[in-house]
C-alpha cells in the first residue's frame, strides 16, 4: 500500500513541466528578494486579507482531467478540487 505522500510525488511527477510566464517570474523574483514591494512575508501574511479565493492554471489535460472526475463524483469542479486539496 502506498503512503498518500507516495500518492503525491507520483501524481505531482505526472503532471507536465510549463514554461514560466511573465507573472510566475515576478513571483520567482519577489520571493528571491524575500518582498512583495518592499513588504516582507511576515508583515504580508499578517496584514493582507485573504478572501478564499484561488487562480491556478494547469495544463489542459489535468483540466480536462479534473473536470471528468468531478462529473464522476458528481459535484462541481469547485468543490471536487477542494475535496483533493483537503485530503
């Protein structure tokens, strides 16, 4: 039987490599200076709001994927990858 971290590394392995865009090298970029405009991580997890709400893009299979498990399950895209996210 595998460990549900096994589980992880081999779905995280099947996932295919995307190029950075410009938004994911800013991010690479502030992380690297440790700021968010010249805000630290303590101040910024601390003081910011965070509303629930997030945006991933995935490669279309993993899309295409998730949407046909979802349907499967018989729920939302919303709320089956919520389920995963919490397992």
């Amino acid at each position: 039987m595998t460990t549900l971290q096994e589980e992880l590394q081999t779905k995280i392995a099947s996932i295919p490599e995307v190029e950075p865009d410009i938004i994911d090298l800013q991010m690479i970029a502030d992380k690297d200076n440790d700021t968010d405009n010249g805000i630290s991580w303590d101040t910024y997890k601390t003081e910011r709001t965070f509303n629930g709400n997030i945006s991933l893009r995935v490669p279309k299979d993993l899309h295409r994927s998730l949407v046909g498990m979802a349907k499967e399950q018989g729920v939302s895209l919303n709320q089956y990858c919520l389920y995963k996210l919490a397992k």
